[in-house]
C-alpha cells in the first residue's frame, strides 16, 4: 500500500512539474522577432532574448527541479538554466545538477554566469570537464597563462576535449616563450585525418605571429591543399597573410579556387573579387593576435566540423567558448546561428543576428539570415520584404542567386507556385549554365510548374535535371509517376521507376511509384509486393493505402479493398478529388478493365 502511494505521489509530482514548466512555456512565446532586446530584464538571458521577464520559479526545490529537467529534456537551454539555477540556489543540487545548469548556461550563451557558477563547482572533489574547460578559456581570455596551463594538465580522459585539446596544448606552450616556440611539426597521422587543414591552419598563425612567414605560406599552402575541407576563416586568414605579405596574385588565385569550389555559398558571392581582398584586412574575422584568439580559432574550427556532423549542441559549446574568447568574430557567429536554425532555436539566432556589426558589403548576408529567421517563424510577409528590398542592392552579384532561391522557396511553401517558379527562373538566369551541383533547383522548378498546370514546361525541367543527374532517384520518381497520372509512356516509366527503386532501395515513395506503376501493366502480384513494402514504412499514408487497396480488388480481395480505402479516408487526403473518388469506389469498387484509365479515381 505504501508503494502504491509512494509511486502516486511521484506521479503526481511529475505532472505538477510539466504542468508549471508549460505554464513558463507559454510565457517565452510571448517573444517574436519584431520584440526588443531592451524588453527583457533578467541578466544574460535577455541578451539573447529567450528568456521572459515573467518567468517564475516554483516555490520549492523539486518543482523547480522537475521544471528544469523537463525543460532541459526538450532542449529549451534557457529555461533549464533558469530553474536549475534555482536548485542550486537552494543549496541543494550536488555535481551532476551543476553541471548540467552550466551546459544549459553556456549553449544559451549566458557565459558570465557560466564562469561564475563553474568557479563554484570547481571547488568540488572532482570537477567536471566542462567546468574545466570553461575556465581554461576564461583564464585564457584573462591572459593568465599560469592558471591556464593548470586547468589543462586536469583535463585529463576521453571526451570532447581531445579533439582540440592538442590546439589549445600549442597555445598554451607558445605563450610561455612565444619567441623561440618551437613548432609541433604534423604527424603523419594528422595529415591523413579529418583534422588536416585545421592543424596546418593552427602551425600557420603561430609561425605568422612569431615573424616566420616562409613558415607560415608553406602551413598555409597546406592548410588550402584540399579545397573542399577548407574552413571559411582559414580562406579569410590566408587571404589577410598573402595580402600582408604583397603576395597578391596569390590571394587572388585562393580566392578565385575557393570560390570556384563553392560556387552557390552567399558568403563568397557578395561582391566582387577585388572588394574581398582589399576588404579582408577590415574584416571582423579570422584575427588572431594573441594566444586566446588562436585556440578561439581552433575552437571555432572543431566546433564548425561538429555541427556539420549534426552534433550541434556539443559545436555550440565550442562556438560560444569561441565567441567569449573572441567577441563578435562574424565567421563564429555565423556559424554558431545556423547552427541554432538547424537546432529550431530561431529566437536565439534572430537575437543573435541582431547584434551582428559588419560593413556594408557584408550586410546583405545578414538581411538574408534575418529573412530566413522570419520565415522559420511563419512570417513569410516580414521575410519577403527584405529580400525583395535587397534584390536591387545586389545588380551583377552571385549573391542574387542566393536571394532568388530564398524567395522561390518561400513562395513554394506558401503555395505561391507561379511566383515560385518565377523566383527560380530569376536564380538559374544569376547561375548562367546550370552545372551537376544544380539540378535541385531545376527539379524545384519542375515541380512549381506542375503544380501551376503547367506540365510541358515542368516535363522540360525534369528532363534538364536528368541530364545533369541521369541516376538521381528523387528526379525519376516525379517525371515517371507524372506520365502514370497521366497515362502516358506507362511502360518507360516502370523501367524507370525500376531503376529508381535500385538507386534508393529504401525510399517507401518511390516504391508506391513503382507499385503503381506495375499495377498500370497488369502486375498484380509483384505490385502488391512493392506496395505491402511501402505500406510498411509509410503506413498512414493515404496515397499508399488507396493503391493497396486498388491492387486488393483486382486480386478479388474486395473486403480487405474497402477496408484499406476507408484507411485511406481515415488519413485524410489533400489531393484534389481524392476523398470523393474514396467514396465512389467505397460504394461501387472499381470498375472492370480501368487498368490504363484516368487516375481522376485516385484525386491524383
């Protein structure tokens, strides 16, 4: 009995604090864009305009407890922060619960109150690593080498630390005789690693800074050997060293590879060549003049490989480590908002764009960001605004496609697809001739006239895709299940979908495609195997269980027909005519010898 009370009671507890944390909830979306930073009131929260200044605390320490876990369960940074620092302000959080507090401080970018909360922590027994870490780099940015190099030497074990730990070691080491510094040469492994460019990258600032620069053009030289892996801020440093060096033609010609190998990267279509190498120098970026902006860069650049990766809260610790030892740095901060986009923290990274400073060539990349934070919010109006205010600005750049894009996508998700179209147009038209990295955007195309009724120039796009992409599955399927909708070329298009299906074996779409397309010839039996595998990826499909459901009734299986097109009822589909033709067949089945007839029977 005693058990059962004691289970009812946790319970109970538990729904107490989702409860009162959904009710802190509701107050945060109170925040939009369009809000100011100066609204908010509680410390470095409202910074970053994630937290309101309505917020309240639970009067006790398990439901601030609950709260915060909740909270820190579903990734909302700011409001763990907030109710775990209140445990521990009740004195009763122990190691793991502090730590966690400065993580949830440090993603949300509160890194005052992270530094003073992990100079408590460190006074425990056995600190953990990022409370170590954390003061590495506030000792760092102090310039107390001394106490630096002892929180390094405790930075012991496995862990994240070690992918930059040998960076930060270089530093650190540096700083202690920064004239007579030895540099670690690369080990072979190193050079054959993923961490290739960045390691020569690091050797290449401290033999810049100690005065070496034949030293520093051949680290850099290598650190550019595999354009592809290039970070963004090593092209800027290179391009700031060969200037400072008088070594033009070089800086044009890294600038010129670089661009070539990133043709479509707004960051690099802003303006023209000469702009860039005249303006790097002036540019808030890749500096490094002392040893805490050098493992800033080495934090940056592991971190930048991390969120690629899709660890984007373990990169974001790194890039706002990053941003404390160099504020305001626009290739950190740049990186560090997508990342937040890519995470669905939007607020944040609108807050963050916000108090972004560049000069005026870059400012469009910051216009396109915002509008891009806009429309994650579904403020498609806000978005279009500014993009369209900066098409004019942008006469002759490659930066245009970029915006074009932007636009055409927009317009896609509000169904605008005309104007979609258009957009699109206008980006392939800044493209010149499309190259095989273009075929999505004429593939976008495609499909925007398709849904605009406009099939002939559609079926053109898809077959301009496909000579870009012969073998891509995704162009195969939409060309292919078009002609089935269709009636036409039925028989290509089930080879078509064959070898569609052998490119992506696993792709429950395309495998109703070729069902459907197999159900067209006559292929009763190796449809349902297509359709039964579909079915069992995508089972609330409605598309998927009206052509189960077709195949069923041809193979005389007509209960289990109904049955799969009341499913597909029951899934609610969007296509035009779809629930009626349900109905018809629902109520009279399919009529006999309908195998190359319309597909009106399916609203498709």
């Amino acid at each position: 009995m005693n058990k059962i009370f004691l289970l009812g009671s946790t319970v109970l507890l538990m729904i107490c604090g989702v409860l009162f944390y959904q009710q802190q909830k509701d107050h945060v979306r109170e925040f939009t864009p369009q809000t100011s930073l100066s609204d908010f009131s509680l410390k470095q929260q409202e910074d970053l305009g994630v937290l309101h200044p309505e917020a309240r605390l639970a009067s006790t320490v398990s439901g601030n407890y609950l709260a915060g876990m909740i909270a820190s369960i579903r990734g909302d940074h700011a409001q763990a922060a907030h109710y775990l620092t209140a445990v521990i302000n009740y004195g009763d959080a122990n190691e793991p619960i502090m730590a966690l507090t400065l993580r949830h401080k440090i993603l949300m970018g509160d890194m005052q109150g992270a530094v003073v909360l992990a100079r408590e922590e460190y006074k425990a027994a056995h600190p953990s690593r990022i409370v170590t870490l954390l003061l590495l780099c506030d000792a760092l940015k102090r310039h107390e080498m001394e106490q630096a190099r002892t929180y390094m030497h405790t930075l012991q074990g496995a862990g994240l630390h070690q992918l930059f730990a040998p960076f930060v070691q270089e530093w650190i080491s540096y700083a202690a005789d920064p004239k007579n510094y030895k540099v670690s040469p690369l080990s072979r492994a190193m050079e054959q690693s993923y961490f290739a460019s960045l390691s020569a990258h690091q050797r290449a600032l401290i033999f810049e800074m100690q005065g070496d620069s034949a030293q520093a053009a051949q680290a850099y030289d290598l650190a550019l050997g595999q354009m592809i892996d290039v970070s963004d801020s090593a092209v800027f440093a290179a391009l700031r060293f060969y200037m400072k060096q008088g070594n033009n033609q070089r800086a044009r010609t890294v600038l010129r590879d670089y661009r070539r190998v990133h043709p479509r990267t707004a960051l690099w279509n802003l303006a023209p060549e000469e702009r860039y190498l005249e303006g790097v120098d002036s540019l808030h970026t890749a500096h490094v003049t002392n040893p805490a902006e050098g493992v800033a860069e080495a934090l940056l650049g592991v971190g930048s490989l991390l969120v690629r990766e899709g660890a984007h809260d373990e990169g974001q610790i790194l890039l706002r480590l990053a941003d404390y030892l160099r504020p305001k740095d626009l290739i950190t901060q740049l990186t560090l908002g997508e990342s937040l986009e890519d995470s669905d923290r939007f607020r944040e990274a609108f807050a963050l764009y916000q108090q972004m400073d560049a000069p005026a060539w870059v400012a469009p990349m910051l216009t396109m960001v915002k509008a891009r934070v806009h429309h994650a919010n579904d403020e498609t109006d806000r978005a279009r605004t500014l993009l369209t205010e900066l098409i004019p600005q942008l006469k002759g750049l490659g930066v245009r496609y970029n915006v074009h894009v932007m636009l055409g996508d927009l317009e896609r998700v509000a169904n605008h697809y005309a104007d979609a179209a258009q957009h699109y147009s206008h980006a392939l038209e800044a493209l010149g001739t499309p190259q095989k990295m273009d075929w999505p955007l004429l593939y976008r195309r495609g499909v925007m006239y398709d849904m605009a009724k406009s099939w002939e120039k559609a079926e053109k796009d898809f077959h301009a895709a496909r000579t870009l992409a012969p073998d891509e599955p995704e162009i195969m399927n939409y060309l292919a299940y078009s002609w089935l909708l269709r009636n036409e070329r039925v028989e290509e298009a089930e080879k078509m979908l064959h070898a569609a299906v052998q490119a992506s074996p696993n792709d429950a779409h395309i495998m109703d495609s070729y069902g459907w397309a197999l159900y067209k010839m006559g292929n009763y039996d190796a449809a349902l195997v297509q359709l039964e595998d579909a079915l069992m990826r995508i089972p609330s499909d409605p598309t998927v269980n009206d052509h189960y459901g077709d195949v069923l009734w041809r193979l005389g299986r007509t209960t289990e027909a109904r049955y799969y097109w009341q499913r597909a009822l029951l899934f609610n589909p969007t296509e035009q005519g779809a629930k009626e033709a349900l109905h018809a067949k629902l109520k009279d089945g399919l009529a006999v010898n309908t195998i190359h007839t319309s597909d009106a029977e399916h609203g498709r």
